[in-house]
C-alpha cells in the first residue's frame, strides 16, 4: 500500500482491454485507488476541470488526439498533476518526446508487465506527494522561487534513489552566472538580483515539469534531468544559451549575462549520493569556466 489515502486516477484509454488490465492489476497488488475511465480527450479534459486527480494515464492514440496534443492540453488545464504515457509499439518515439516535454514516464503497453505499470504509477504518486510535502516546508529559495539547497538535496536522493532501483541514468547540470561579483559591484545589488531572476526564467523555459531546479546559493544553480545520458544534457545547455541570447536582447541588458554550466552522470549500477552528484558537476562547471578565461 502506498499510503493510508485512496489515489485518484484518470485514465484516459479508448481499448477496454487495456482498461480491464490496468484495473484488475491495481486491484491484486492491493493499490487502493478510485480509477475514472474515459475514451477521449475531451471528456478527460472535461473531467479534470471539475475534479482533482492524483495522476493521469495518457493514451497517445486516441479517437480525438493523437501524438503529444493531449500532454500538451492536461499540462495547460492542471500543471502540478503528473501524466504518464501508455503508448504502443510505433509510437515509442513519441512517447520519449513527451517525456522530454514533461511527461513523468512512459509505458510501451506490448513490452510491460503488471509489476511494471505499478511501479511507473507508484512512482509518479510518490513523487508527487513528496513534492507537496517539500512545498510545505522552507525549502524555496525566497528571490528565485525555486528549490534552494536543501530542497533539491532532499527530493533529488529521492530520485536517486528510485533511478537505482529501477536501474534509470541520471544527468546533474550545475549552472554558474558569470561575473555576478561584477555585476553587483558595478550596477548594485539589484541588478544582480534581477540577473539571477532572469537566469531561473530562462531555466524554467528551457527544463520540463519533471526536472529539478534550485538555486544552491550565490549564483550557482543545479538542474537534475530524467534523460538517459549526457546526450540529453547537452541538448539543454544548448537551449539555455540560446534562451540568454534573446533575453539579452529583449531586456536590454546593459551586460552581458552568459551562463557556465558542469554536467555530471548518475550510473545506477554504481550509485552514489546526491552531494557527491553535485560536486562533480560543480567541478565540471569550473573546468568549463576556465576554459572560457
């Protein structure tokens, strides 16, 4: 049992055999739950306008949506509920893109079993309560309005701790404003501010709902990304500087704000703390600022 509360579910599914699975599989593992079935994503949308849920499970082939439209709608109507993509076989790329897009996870429903859609679904509602339960604690950095140290160290173990067991990579970035000691000393510290401000904006823009943004202390930030390998990360650091270029231009920065970031990779098979995590990403992050000097 997840919790002494019964968890909310929509799922949206238009195969009554997927549907009778999905139910059938929750009721033997004991999952206490109040599972809401509809067939099209108007009727889920409609649901979820009047109703609070705990999770959503998405088909991505539905009579009226097909592809990411339907992530893209939930996340527009109810921002903080996580979504989880059941997809076919030819619709694995798509799947990876919503994930990428903000989805929590995804399941290929030909190659999962039970023990698998239960962890996907305990997964998700575990992270999300935990999220509540962070929110209600002082753990929001009160300028950038995003996780400050400790928040990210609390919720990021867990994540390590989940990608472990479910034998998941991870990527940490770890973010720098340059020069903010100048920008301070030369334009005061409310300009400074605004610069890290800015920075969490772009940040904000460039992750998904599903990655980890703090702001450590000072100008130092770290991202935790579900992504596969550095791949991913490398994908986003490219974003970001683009991201920074057109604020500069749109804002009218008299400076040039830029961003130095360190990468580093969570091995599931040899696992390690979220400080050691951070460290090497920060160790990563000067030998890239060194390099720009």
């Amino acid at each position: 049992m997840i919790s002494d509360r019964q968890f909310k579910i929509l799922l949206i599914e238009d195969n009554p055999a997927d549907v009778l699975l999905l139910k059938e599989s929750m009721i033997d593992a004991q999952f206490d739950f109040n599972m809401q079935n509809v067939s099209s994503l108007s009727t889920g949308l409609a649901y979820l306008e009047e109703h609070k849920v705990d999770i959503v499970l998405l088909d991505l082939s539905l009579p009226d949506s097909r592809g990411l439209e339907g992530l893209t709608k939930i996340q527009q109507l109810t921002p903080g509920v996580p979504v989880v993509i059941l997809t076919g076989l030819d619709d694995e790329r798509v799947a990876e893109l919503a994930v990428i897009k903000g989805a929590q996870d995804y399941l290929i429903k030909a190659r999962v079993g039970v023990s698998a859609i239960l962890r996907v679904i305990r997964y998700s509602i575990d992270r999300a309560r935990l999220m509540d339960e962070i929110r209600s604690l002082a753990l929001i950095d009160e300028l950038t309005q995003v996780y400050n140290r400790r928040g990210f160290l609390t919720l990021g173990q867990h994540q390590l701790r989940v990608a472990s067991r479910s034998k998941t990579f991870m990527t940490l970035l770890f973010a720098d404003v340059d020069d903010l000691k100048v920008i301070n000393d030369n334009l005061g510290h409310q300009e400074g501010d605004r610069a890290l401000i800015e920075t969490v904006n772009i940040l904000k823009t460039t992750f998904r709902n599903s990655d980890i943004i703090a702001r450590l202390g000072g100008d130092e930030f770290a991202i935790l990304l579900t992504g596969p390998n550095s791949a991913i990360g490398n994908v986003f650091v490219s974003r970001v500087r683009s991201f920074v270029e057109k604020q500069i231009e749109a804002r009218g920065f008299s400076y040039k704000l830029s961003v130095s970031f360190g990468m580093a990779e969570y091995d599931p098979e040899h696992p390690i703390s979220i400080e050691e995590l951070v460290s090497k990403g920060d160790k990563s992050m000067y030998k890239q600022k060194r390099g720009k000097k």
